[in-house]
C-alpha cells in the first residue's frame, strides 16, 4: 500500500490537512525539546516558528546553520512518515543582517534559492514599504486587466457595474485589508473604474455624462451603490478593531500586544506610529476616520455578559455585530454627494434597464439635446419622428412612436387613462398598482422595458444609414416578449407566467402565479 495523497481524490484536500497537522506538533514538539528556536517576541509573548496556509508554509527561526538544519531534519522526518515531500528546490531562504556567504552556505545545503525582500506570499507583499506607490503596481496592473476595454465592450452598463463591484470585493480586500492606501492609488484605481463603466480605457476616453461621486453612493440615496475605494479601504482596517476587542486569546492578538503593549496600541497610537510594519497605521485607523467625520470609537460600546466578561457591540448595527459594509456606507455618506431623488432596482429586469432608466432621471443620455449642447451634433431634432426638439420627455413619452406604443400597453394593462407628466411619473407609477407587491415589481418591469425598447428603436434609426421602421405592434410585441423572458428568468419555477394568458389577461395572470 502506497503512502501519499493522489492529486484529484475528493479525500485529498480533508487528508492534506490532517497530515499538516503533523507538520505542526512536529514543530512544536521540536521547539519544546530545544532542537529548534522560533522567533520569541518580547514581553513573554509566543514564540512564532511557521505560518501555514494550505501548502504555503513560511518557517521562521533564529539565524543559525545549525537551526537551519534541524528544521530541514524535521521536514525529512515529516516526508518520510506522511509521504508529502517538500520541494526544496522551489522554496526560498532569506536572511535578515546575516552575511551573504552564510546565506549561500546554506543555500547549497538545502538545495534552497536565496530570495530578498520583498516577496508576494498568499498575494500580498511582504517586506515592502507601501507608503511608496511602486509596491502598488500589482494591484494597479490587475485592476487594468480585469477591468479591460475589450471587456467594456462586450458589457451592458449592468455588466460593467456588476464587474466593477466584483474587482472591488476581490482583487482590492487582501491588500486593503492589511494596508492603508496612498490616496495617489486610490485616485489611480478609481479612474480606472471610472473608464470601464463608462467604457474606455487609456488610450481612448468615453464621455462620463453622470459625476463619479454620484455613481459610488449608496442606492438608497438615489445612486448605483458601487461604493468608493477610499471608504472600503478604511472599513476593512476598522475590522482589525472589532477583532482586537472581541477575540481576545487568539495568538495574532497575543503577538501584537507583545509588540504594541496589551491595548494594542489603539488607545496610545503615538506610540504604534513610532513601530514599524503595518500595525502603525491599523492603530492610528480612529484617527484617519475623524478627518472624514466619523467619530469611530464612540460607535463601540462595552457591556457585561451575564458571565462577567466584557462584550463589545457596533453601534451602526442592529445585531450590534460590527459589518463592513456598515462603516463603509456610513464613510460614503458623509463625503458623496445625494443624488436627485431615491431610485429603487428592479429585482426583475437586468440590471442594464435599471441603470438607462437612472440615467433618463439624470437627464443624461446622449441624445441630441445634450450633444449638441456640448458642440459634438448641430442639430437636435428627434431621431424617431425628425419632427420635435429631441429630449428625454419628447423621446418616450411626447414622440408620437412612444405615445401610440405606451397607449396600447396602457390598454394591455386597463391602464387606459393613466396620464403622465414626465419621465419620473412612468417610473414611480407601481406606487399606484394596488395589490401585492410582486405585482407591483412586475408592473414597473413594463415601464423599463418600454423604456429599453424605444431606446433601442431610436438608436437603430439614429444610427442606421438603411431606413428601419418598425411597426407599432412590432415595438408592442418587443416589450410584452422582453419583459415575460426578463420576469421569467428570475421567478421560481411555480411562478412561471404563461405567454397566451400574458398577452391577453397579464393582471389576471400575474394574481395566478403569485
């Protein structure tokens, strides 16, 4: 019978941990006995010798030949028992103050790479001062990536919004999480965003019609909630916080009271500044939050549990459970701007409907009002009818192609006297749709849909050198197929609405599939 893990055994994973385990009580069963010295941190704090994730392993240990043989005794022993060989020749020794002829001494004798700082270790870099902007490009060079041109391209405005938000949870949270950004790299990485929503790149800009600011805030202050960097950054530090005060006997706490003193530093950061390593700024974190106006120390409050230990909560929660989006919302509120009016997501359309119709409220698509307001287009007639002065109001609601095709949807609904005032009164009629509100998500499916399809209708005219009339029942038949397919594909199996009771009685069918 063969010792080892096989590569692709569901197994695999569960028995790689069980056997590191090993590794672990060998290592510290080692250090007990002498043969092996850690790093012994000041004020009787624990003695560090590895730091294992997965099969990422980092040993550390006080500089000697000797100490260095040992631990390569040790992993010989842990390969010869478990069957999981390590690879000397893909692993790395550094030495800190130690004289390069030791270094290749011992380089020669583990069949080891010397390597110098910094390096990447589980994607973050390590040994580096990230309070200079070079130690940033890996970020910067992976926002770039993922936040492509060519991706813009192939990308509804909801696409580029749900990626955006994707890189920001993703890419950004190892370092963000560790490290206090420049606010040069903060500027970077947002107008990097920015381009891809509005889809450039460097080397070609696309025209931003709506203020960035306007686009981070949060939806329920009328924007698309994709949040800044800045404020997601500075939550995510506030965590180490919470994490300090409540997880009070885990080693990492152990090590950084044993460096920073038993308050960590939080209630002396002076004192953490003067260290070095990232803990200075974690420390200093309350600080940076007031400038913003955020009064961070006073959002936690210290009770008794019935036991007699202190239990700590976040005020800016109802669990009192400390969440980073909690303080990253209330970071974006203070400093971004209210968009007009309070703007809800319907849950059944994409989210590229949500977004034009956002836009239409913002007066901000590029019709011919506004480009030839900014000097690209000299004349401003509409596109659809080339009768009127095209704008947001005349395109869907005043263009005698949109009034005839919203009075036949009024009429599918028994909406046949529902008078409109502009385009926000299209926009906010679920509020009128007595009932359940499913029904009311669905009713205002149609109006985004309508909306969706005489933009298109009116770009396919506008920029179409062939004549492209589609009739009116054409343009009706869209919106009733669009908006099934649409509502459809987000319901429950049991909720499935059927396209011949769709057509005729939609009301009557939406009541059947609640």
């Amino acid at each position: 019978m063969e010792r080892g893990i096989s590569q692709g055994d569901p197994l695999s994973p569960f028995l790689f941990i069980i056997a590191a385990e090993g590794l672990n009580i060998a290592l510290e069963m080692t250090k007990q006995s002498g043969a092996f010295s850690g790093i012994q941190l000041p004020r009787q704090g624990p003695s560090i010798s590895h730091l294992q994730y997965a099969d990422d392993v980092i040993f550390l240990g006080s500089w000697s030949i000797e100490n260095a043989k040992n631990l390569i005794r040790i992993l010989r022993c842990f390969e010869l028992s478990s069957g999981l060989k390590v690879n000397m020749s893909k692993s790395k020794i550094f030495g800190i103050g130690v004289p390069n002829c030791e270094l290749e001494l011992l380089a020669c004798y583990s069949n080891c790479s010397i390597a110098s700082f910094p390096f990447i270790y589980l994607g973050l870099s390590v040994g580096g001062s990230m309070a200079r902007v070079t130690y940033w490009n890996p970020i910067i060079e992976k926002f770039q990536a993922r936040l492509s041109k060519w991706k813009a391209n192939n990308l509804s405005f909801g696409g580029r919004l749900t990626l955006c938000k994707a890189v920001l949870s993703s890419l950004s949270t190892f370092y963000f999480f560790i490290y206090k950004a420049l606010v040069k790299v903060i500027k970077t990485l947002e107008k990097i965003r920015m381009r891809f929503f509005w889809g450039g790149d460097e080397t070609s800009k696309k025209m931003a019609w709506i203020s960035w600011d306007k686009i981070l805030a949060d939806k329920d202050r009328g924007a698309l909630g994709l949040g800044s960097l800045k404020a997601q950054n500075l939550a995510l530090l506030g965590k180490w916080w919470w994490r300090f005060k409540n997880y009070p006997y885990s080693m990492w706490e152990e090590a950084i009271k044993s460096i920073y003193g038993v308050d960590g530093g939080f209630d002396r950061p002076s004192v953490a500044k003067r260290k070095s390593g990232c803990w200075g700024t974690i420390a200093n974190i309350s600080k940076f939050l007031e400038k913003d106006g955020v009064s961070f120390s006073n959002h936690f409050h210290r009770s008794l549990n019935p036991n007699g230990a202190h239990k700590w909560s976040w005020s800016l929660e109802p669990s009192g459970v400390f969440l980073v989006r909690s303080l990253r919302c209330h970071i974006d509120n203070l400093y971004l701007p209210d968009s007009d009016g309070i703007w809800s997501w319907n849950p059944l359309t994409p989210g590229k409907l949500s977004i034009l119709a956002w836009r239409i409220c913002h007066g901000k698509l590029p019709i011919m009002v506004n480009l030839s307001r900014i000097g690209i287009c000299s004349s401003n007639l509409c596109r659809i009818f080339h009768g009127d002065r095209e704008s947001e109001k005349h395109i869907f609601l005043e263009c005698p192609v949109s009034k005839e095709v919203w009075q036949l949807i009024c009429k599918w609904w028994r909406l046949l006297d529902y008078p409109l005032v502009s385009i926000c009164d299209m926009l906010q009629c679920k509020g009128n749709v007595a009932g359940h509100q499913r029904l009311a998500w669905i009713h205002e499916a149609i109006m985004l849909t309508f909306i969706w399809v005489i933009w298109k209708y009116r770009n396919l005219r506008a920029h179409s050198h062939a004549p492209n009339s589609k009739s009116i029942p054409a343009l009706v038949f869209e919106v009733k197929s669009l908006s099934i397919f649409w509502i459809n594909a987000r319901k429950k199996k049991g909720q499935i609405l059927r396209w011949s009771e769709w057509c005729s009685d939609p009301i009557l069918e939406c009541y059947s599939r609640l």
